[in-house]
C-alpha cells in the first residue's frame, strides 16, 4: 500500500464517518487520531518523497488529521490552530520501535544476560 492510498482510506473514513456527521465547527476544534490496523503494511515501505494531496482533509476542516499504523505514525495535517507538537511533526514518518525483535521481550530476561 502507498502512502497516497492510505491517506485516500483516511481521508473517505473521516468523511463517511465523522466529518458530514459533526460539520466544519466541530471539526475545526477536533485533532483527528486514526489507527490504521491493516495485515502485511508497513510505514516503513512508505514514503513522503513525492507530493501528497491533503486537501481533501483541509476541506474537511480537522483542526489536525494523525494516522498509527503498527510501529509507526505521521501527521497529514495540521492547521496553525493544533498544537504545536503536531504542527512540528507535519509529515514527518515516525518510527517509534525500529528493532521490532526487542519489542516485546522482558525487561528482566535483558537483565539476567547482564
């Protein structure tokens, strides 16, 4: 999956379920947060390198528009109005985990290797 289909399931899910639902005013004072919970995709094989079109989110009205997926996130939209956190991280793919091998090991198994 390119970055540009997800953003277009991101963008027609906030539309059919929310945004014709709670209209502009509602959603401008909104930070949507979407997880994206799809086998086999991962960020990582994603990427910001080429243009991609939000303005089906800003017609919307989302004061800022995240999407989660697995270990990582990125934020599609962001108006001067979100918070700054937001705002500074527009665009940006974050991967929280990179070594996914370590992810869910024990703490006190690392410990006893010591």
């Amino acid at each position: 999956m390119s970055l540009r289909e997800a953003i277009s399931r991101v963008t027609s899910l906030l539309k059919d379920k929310k945004a014709d639902k709670y209209g502009k005013c509602v959603c401008g004072n909104l930070d949507a947060l979407v997880y994206v919970n799809l086998r086999e995709i991962d960020l990582v094989q994603l990427s910001l390198k080429e243009e991609i079109e939000t303005i089906n989110l800003d017609v919307q009205g989302w004061r800022s528009v995240s999407m989660l997926m697995d270990r990582h996130a990125v934020v599609l939209q962001a108006t001067s109005t979100a918070p700054p956190f937001l705002q500074d991280r527009l665009g940006i793919i974050s991967e929280r985990w990179p070594d996914e091998e370590v992810l869910f090991e024990p703490k006190c198994k690392k410990q006893k290797e010591i």
